[in-house]
C-alpha cells in the first residue's frame, strides 16, 4: 500500500493568477507501486479545500469554494485560476498517476502568461 504524509512534502508555488502550491505525493518515482501513466488517458479530479476562483472545462466557467469538486476526463481542456485573496487549494488525483513534470511544465505556462503582462 502506498502511504504519504503530504505535510511533510515540500511544494512548488505557481505564480499569479493561476497562484497555488503543487505536491507531489504518489508518483512511480516515489512510490513502486503506484503504476505510470500517459497525460492522454489520465482523468484528474480536483477537491477544493480553501480559497475561491474559477475553473474552466472545456470551455465551461465553474466557481470554486471549499467544498467543490470537478473532474477532467482524459485529454479535456481545462485549467483554473485563483481569484481570492487566499491560496487556492486543491486536491488532484490523477488516475492513473501522471510524470512529475507535469508540475514544472504547470508552473512554467504560469510564468510565461505572467511575464506577458
């Protein structure tokens, strides 16, 4: 069984607008049994727990608040933004788990869009 305490996991921060703390938690690089996967057939579900913002799937504007969950089928657009004055906090699971890098190609899209400016 795979176990992880996310407390003690450090995380990256993602600049605004799209301001948040990414984790990785269970990846096959961390844990042996968790399998890989393709970004191409991996569903992520989000589980809001603080903050406030806007998700978009698949051209669809939803509010975010604590309490709110969403899920992106494999391969659908989609991306949230943070449009509090607290961060934004989500859960993702991954299913099946996805490559790490993902988090670094996430934080550098959200520096670009915000040099831009």
């Amino acid at each position: 069984m795979a176990y992880a305490d996310f407390s003690l996991i450090e995380g990256r921060q993602v600049p605004k607008p799209f301001e948040r703390e990414l984790k990785i938690i269970m990846t096959p690089e961390t844990h042996e049994d968790v399998e890989k996967f393709s970004l191409l057939v991996s569903g992520e579900l989000m589980v809001f727990t603080t903050g406030k913002g806007k998700a978009w799937l698949e051209g669809v504007e939803y509010e975010l608040k604590p309490g709110v969950a969403i899920y992106a089928a494999p391969g659908k657009v989609h991306k949230t933004m943070n449009t509090g004055d607290e961060p934004l906090t989500i859960i993702c699971v991954f299913v099946p788990p996805f490559n790490p890098d993902y988090i670094s190609a996430n934080i550098n899209a959200a520096k670009s869009v915000e040099e831009k400016k």
